[in-house]
C-alpha cells in the first residue's frame, strides 16, 4: 500500500517566513484585498467559538481574546494616521511578503499572486510591492471567483473576477525609457485587449485585467523613467492604461466609425453605463475614468447628468430626471437631447419629439441612434432606462421619415 505524503500546515507571518532560501518550487498566495475586506474582525465571530472547542488542542493558536489585530496587512482608514498612514503601511508590509517569497522560490520556480480591487489605489500599492521585490510577472488571467448574485455585487460596482499574476524571478532589463515603454503597452494591451473582448469580459473587469496586462510589460524593466529623470512608479502606468483601455472599449462599444465624432460628455456616459452600469461610484475612482477622456468631473457635476452625493458619483438615466431642468440648459450635450428625447417618447408626446430631434439637428444623424443602441446593449434587461431606449429605437425608421417630412415642411413655410 503506498504511503501517503500529508501536507504540513504552519502557521506564520507572510513577513518573516520560516523556510530557508530556494525552497519551494511554486508559491501560490491570495493576499489582502487593500482595504475592502476587516478580515480579522470578521474572523473574531468564528475565533471565539472556536477557542472554546479546540482552543485547549491548539493553545498556540488561540492565546489571545480576539483574533491578533496590529499586523493584519490591510490598509484600514481608523488607525492612527487615518488612510495614509494605513495606505503607507499596507505598501510596506506587502512588499516585505513579497520579498519573502522571492527569497524562498527556486531560481526556476513559479509564484502566482491573486488579486483584485475595482480601485487604482489598491492596485498602485500591490504593482509598487510586486516590481520592488525583485519578482518579475510574465503571464496574467482573469478568472471569475466571484458570484454576481452576491449581496456585495448589488447595487454597487463590484467585480466579478480576480486577476491571477504568474510571476518568476528572473533577470530584468536595466532602464525602459516611458515614452518607448508606452509604444510597447500600447501594442501589447490592444492585442490581450482582443482576446478579453472575445472572451466576454466587461465592465471594470476589462479595465482591471488590462492592468495585469500591461504589469506584464513594465516588470521586465528594474526602473522605468522619462527623459526628465523622473522614476515612473504605478501611478503613471495606471493612469496611462485607463486611457488606453477607455480607448478602445469605446470603439468596440460603438462598434467602430463613429468614436471620434462623440463629445468627450457623451463618451463618459456610454463608459460609464458599459462599466459601472447604474451603480454609484467613489468620487475619485469616477473622476479617474473621467479624466482619461478629458472630462473635468468637479465642473461637470450637478449640472446635468452627473450628481455627487457625499463622496460618490451617480450618472442618472433619463426617468431620474426632469424635462424642465433639461431644457432648462443653455448648451445641451447628445446624451442631453436624448434623455429629453426619451421622456417625451414616454409621455406620448411624439410632436415635441419631432420638434426637439429636429432643432437640434441629431433627428437625421446615425450616430445620435448608434449611440442609443450602445448604451442599450450595456444595461441589464431589467433596466427602466433600456425599456425606454429599446422603445423608441423600435421606431427609428419611421421616425427619421417623420422628421424629414416635418423639417421639409418647416422650410416651406419659411
């Protein structure tokens, strides 16, 4: 009969790991989501029972009332310091568990590393950690961990996937220069961008798994800088691969041709329903994916459209809003007139739809029903907002016949 090898289980800090050098041939770690989840708080409704069961078999494990608190990697915001401080903290300690592991990988062995976090702030800290602790990631995957159907998935933005980073320690490059790293990204994340798109991702997944990407590229350098000296850490790639994936989410979204005729207000709202769809956003995440189309969202918001509420972003759909305080605007944006558009086809009012689409010139314009049918397609079937848009795009022919008659009309009588 053979002889089963049993796993061994200890229990350790990720900091200080009690392993010699070059020992393992994989490590494989899920680390703390940044400050998304209290994990040892939630941990001490399961620490007290347990204690009282098997506590007097394993003494070492529960010596302490409640779970251990003061070296939980997690970046809390009520420690002293407030969110900078648990931010710093988090960095620190993650990179130093990052180091660990590459102390005790084989020279040919393997790390993966799981992560995910909707915010570039999560990311900045685990891409700071990861490229200076010397691993070097070759490979990236989104893989869907998480149910849709979860309570945290409604009503917010959640994630559906997490990010699998293969990393090994290999020998980097000594300086990337970031204009020339850019060009490289750039041509590397349109060609994983494709297959991601092929494969169904979406949302601020898509955007999420274009980070694993393009880590992909800047690791294999020891420093990236620009030509003024300035050393580029993961704030700057960050910021350049939203642009690069706003880019060309848009594109796809719209199905190519008419991208470049929006207006950077229309674009936000056709990325934001695509990614976001009609949840409420952290104000700093949504000022992000509107600056990477050129959107000033602290002049934007409450003006129209865009509504702050505390510290998070809501874009409103056409039945959140009223026809008077649309036409209350001097300078109405597309995606203005089609939400007054919408209210009118809602209230019957088909005239004064005519009217509207006529005057302000996009009655007769493919784009102004391109744009309707695309941000169709990214809202869920339940959605009031798609029952009104698949309602009047139902009628588009006849409606663009109806609009020529009446502009032809209107110049005879003028």
């Amino acid at each position: 009969m053979k002889k089963l090898n049993l796993p061994m289980i200890f229990q350790a800090s990720a900091t200080e790991l009690p392993y010699p050098d070059n020992y393992f041939d994989a490590v494989f770690t899920d680390p703390p989501y940044y400050d998304n989840v209290p994990y040892s708080y939630l941990s001490d409704f399961f620490y007290v029972w347990l204690k009282r069961s098997i506590g007097d078999l394993y003494p070492e494990l529960f010596s302490t009332p409640l779970t251990p608190k003061s070296k939980e990697i997690v970046a809390y915001s009520h420690s002293e310091g407030g969110f900078e401080a648990g931010k710093r903290y988090f960095e620190e300690m993650l990179g130093k568990a990052f180091q660990e592991i590459y102390r005790v990988l084989k020279p040919n062995g393997i790390a993966v590393i799981v992560y995910t976090h909707k915010s570039t702030g999560g990311w900045e800290t685990l891409i700071n950690s990861l490229l200076d602790s010397g691993l070097v990631p070759i490979a990236s995957w989104p893989i869907d961990t998480e149910m849709r159907s979860r309570l945290r998935a409604q009503d917010s933005a959640a994630l559906a996937s997490s990010i699998y980073i293969v990393c090994r320690k290999m020998e980097r490059k000594d300086v990337g220069w970031f204009s020339e790293v850019k060009d490289e990204i750039r041509r590397y994340l349109n060609e994983k961008l494709d297959k991601l798109w092929l494969e169904g991702i979406s949302g601020a997944d898509f955007f999420i798994a274009g980070i694993g990407s393009a880590i992909e590229v800047f690791g294999k350098y020891e420093k990236v800088m620009d030509y003024e000296g300035n050393v580029i850490r993961a704030e700057k790639l960050l910021e350049f691969v939203r642009e690069v994936v706003t880019d060309y989410a848009v594109r796809q979204i719209l199905h190519n041709g008419i991208a470049g005729e929006l207006s950077p207000l229309t674009r936000f709202y056709l990325l934001w329903r695509w990614t976001f769809g009609e949840a409420k956003v952290e104000f700093d995440e949504a000022r992000k994916l509107a600056q990477s189309i050129g959107v000033n969202l602290e002049r934007e918001w409450n003006k129209g459209f865009i509504k702050k509420d505390k510290n998070y972003i809501k874009v409103l759909g056409p039945q959140e809003r009223r026809i008077e305080e649309i036409e209350s605007l001097r300078e109405k944006d597309l995606i203005d007139v089609l939400h007054y558009v919408l209210l009118l086809w809602g209230q019957g009012k088909r005239e004064e739809m005519k009217k509207v689409l006529s005057e302000s010139g996009w009655g007769n314009k493919e784009v102004f029903y391109r744009v309707a049918q695309a941000i169709s397609e990214t809202l869920p079937l339940d959605s009031k907002e798609k029952r009104f848009l698949d309602g009047f795009l139902s009628g588009k022919d006849k409606l663009i016949i109806e609009i020529n008659n009446f502009q032809e009309k209107q110049g005879r009588l003028f």
